[in-house]
C-alpha cells in the first residue's frame, strides 16, 4: 500500500512578493509584477521587459548577504523560499531523522558572470590585424573569474546549498525540464515518499533567465513578448493578441511529508497530492504537438493516478504561457481530456501576473493550487480582453472569482516536449 503524501509547508520569493501570503494577495487584485528590466541594460534587446524580483535580498531571509555573495540569484531566491517553507512546516529538524529528510527541485542553471566575459575576456582576444588570441582569452579568464562563482553555474548546487542548511541527508536531486522543471521534483518527490525512501522532502524549483544570453536566446526564438511599451500589458494568456510570454524569476519551495509523520506530530496541512503524470510529447525540440499528445496522456496520468475522474477537478491552472501555440493547443488538450464539462471548469493563467518562472513556475503554480482550495478562491488570468476563437474556455478573465475548490489540477509544459501535471485535493483524513 503506497503512502499518502501531504503539504505542511510553504514557501516563496516572486515577482509579486517576498512571501506566500504576498503573492497571493495581489495575484487575486490582478496585480502584474511586469515592468522594464533593471537587472542589466537591455535598451539594445528587442525586449526590454521582464517580471523581476525586486526589493528583496538574502537578508530578509535571515542569512548574512556576505556568505552568499558568490551564489547566483536563484540560489539566494531558493533560500528564502526554502526557509518559509521549513518554518511554516513547524518541523523541529533537531528531532527528525536527517537521512529520511531529502532535497528535490527543479532548479535552472546558475547566472553567467556577463559583464567579465564580454568586458574583459573577449576584449582581451584580440591578436591584432583582426586575429583571434585564445591563450589571451583564456589567460585573462583564469585571472578574473572566481572559481566559486563559476562553480555555482551547475543546476544541482541549489539542492547542495539546502541539504547543507537544513542538514537534509536523505535523498538530493535536481532535474532541468525547462519549464516542467518544478513540477516534476514534486511528483518524483511525491514518489520518493510513497514508496518509503524518504519521510520528508523539500521540493521545489529556482530559477532566473534575465540575463543577456537568456533574453537573447528567447528572443531568437521568438517566445517573448516584445510589447515593451505596455510592460504590465505584456503576458496575456489566452488572448487573441498575446506575442509571447515575459520572463519571470524566483523560488517557490514545499515540504512534502508522509500523512502518518503529519498526523503525529499535528501538523498543519496545507493539502494532500495524489496526482502525478509525466509525458513526453515526443515531436520537436521547441513545438508542442499540435493534437496535444503528450499534455492530454499526461493530464489522463495524473488523473488516473489520483483515483479520481475528470467530473472531480474543480479548477486547472494552466501553463498558460501567452505563447500563439502553447495557449491553443493547451486548449485543446484540456478539451479533450474533459469533453463538454472542460467549458465549466475554471482555467487561470498566473503568468499573467507572474511572468513565467521557467523552471519555478510549476512550483509556484502548485502552491497558488493549494491556496486556491484554501480560500474558495480562483486567481485570474489578466489581460484577456480580445477573444480567441481558438481559445475559448472559462479563463477567469481579469477578476478573481469566488469558487469551491476541492480538487485542482496544474499543467506544466517545457521546452524539449517534458508534459507533467500534478493533481492536488483538499486533505481529508
């Protein structure tokens, strides 16, 4: 008999806040956390815009900024929001057992140091009489960059970092699925406690791209919004007018724990996740399939794996990224799935608000899932103002909505065609 896994911690740093309660107060007025970017000088990008955390460093967390100051931003971002999560947990870590105690997320990769490479380390190539001196590349690399620093670029040092704070000696993993990234930590977490490897896992994800080269290879793609001069405008799910998603940042982080361990010791429960599907489109690198196979098996797995049918969900947060081709088939996948009843089921997109957090967004979005059951309340998708015909669902247009909600379902779709969807339900013992 596998075991229940419930969530008796939560945790955040977005662009709509340093915190859970935060964030989710201005997702439900409609907020945008969407302006021009501060991070570095993009007027030369095609886009100049992005959803930012801003106003907040390690401090607020507790942590001396000194001792962090070679970690990249989303390693700072996952403290915070680790740290929320674990208090908020009430989980006395000198009690527990460290090595039944694991780390999963879904992190990105860490911040390239810009400003040397191109300043300093390609303005030193020069050979003259337009030749290329790569020994005086290299030279010049092997005097400024700092070991710790370019060490910090691997995706799994978030989880390293954690495991280390919280003396987490269990199982320590990190996946990259670009934008299914998050969710599929949780759902492999999730696993992790079911089968008995672990009693308590932090999940979660982290992670920033607005930096030169991520804002250059999206733009390349054209994936993003270039609506620079309507910044809080720009992500608009949905929409018959959306050009594009807008790049977020932050962490979101969980504690996942078997019932019987959250039961002992009366914590609190923030709801139980009994869904997990994981697909693969299998069909391009960047372009979902256009009949939506992979999201429509994984939605069925997630389903299926809850025990539940699809009269039961309540609400969809979908991945939603205000891109021409995800939003239409994500549309179609859903109507597929749920049939006639997908036209009465409330769908939001938060990157409406939150920009997409790329590999946090799936984390992100499944602790806004367990507020929404909280509160009876469904955040909106903002910016829906020109109607899609080929996008025609219950999106919760601009205004949040009162709305019972026992059963959520929230779909994370990556680049690379990594489909995951993850069900949660209000806990019932």
């Amino acid at each position: 008999m596998r075991r229940r896994v419930v969530v008796t911690g939560i945790g955040c740093v977005t662009p709509l806040g340093a915190d859970v309660e935060t964030t989710w107060r201005n997702l439900l007025a409609g907020k945008s956390g969407v302006g021009r970017i501060t991070i570095f000088d993009a007027d030369g990008f095609p886009t100049k815009i992005a959803a930012e955390v801003r106003d907040w460093d390690i401090s607020q967390a507790g942590e001396n900024p000194e001792d962090w100051k070679y970690q990249g931003r989303h390693t700072r971002f996952a403290v915070g929001a680790a740290k929320q999560a674990v208090a908020d947990s009430g989980i006395d870590l000198e009690k527990i057992d460290p090595t039944r105690f694991g780390v999963y997320t879904g992190c990105g990769e860490g911040q390239q140091d810009f400003n040397r490479f191109t300043e300093m380390m390609v303005a030193a190539m020069d050979g003259g009489e337009g030749r290329v001196d790569t020994t005086k590349f290299i030279r010049k690399g092997l005097e400024t960059l700092h070991p710790i620093a370019e060490l910090e670029q691997e995706p799994n040092m978030p989880a390293g970092h954690l495991a280390s704070l919280f003396n987490a000696q269990g199982p320590n993993m990190n996946c990259l699925t670009a934008c299914a990234a998050s969710s599929q930590a949780i759902g492999e977490a999730v696993e992790m406690i079911r089968r008995g490897e672990a009693d308590l896992m932090l999940s979660g994800g982290a992670h920033t791209m607005i930096h030169p080269f991520g804002i250059t290879g999206f733009n390349l793609l054209t994936a993003i919004s270039t609506r620079n001069d309507e910044p809080t405008k720009a992500s608009r799910p949905f929409d018959r007018e959306r050009d594009g998603f807008v790049l977020g940042e932050g962490s979101s982080m969980l504690i996942l724990e078997d019932l019987e361990s959250a039961l002992a010791r009366g914590a609190k429960i923030h709801g139980e996740i009994v869904g997990y599907g994981s697909t693969a489109d299998a069909f391009r690198i960047t372009d979902t399939h256009p009949e939506g196979r992979g999201a429509i098996a994984c939605m069925k797995l997630a389903i299926e794996d809850a025990g539940l049918t699809p009269e039961d969900i309540d609400y969809i947060n979908a991945h939603g990224t205000s891109t021409a081709v995800n939003d239409k088939v994500e549309t179609l996948a859903i109507k597929q799935v749920f049939g006639d009843r997908a036209y009465k089921i409330p769908v939001s997109s938060t990157k409406s608000m939150t920009g997409h957090l790329i590999a946090a967004a799936g984390a992100t979005e499944m602790i806004i899932c367990l507020l929404a059951i909280r509160d009876n309340k469904v955040p909106p998708t903002t910016n829906y103002e020109n109607p899609d015909p080929d996008c025609d669902l219950d999106y919760v247009a601009n205004v949040a909505r009162e709305h019972r909600c026992d059963v959520v379902l929230s779909n994370s779709f990556g680049f690379g065609g990594q489909n995951i969807s993850l069900v949660a339900r209000r806990f019932s013992e």
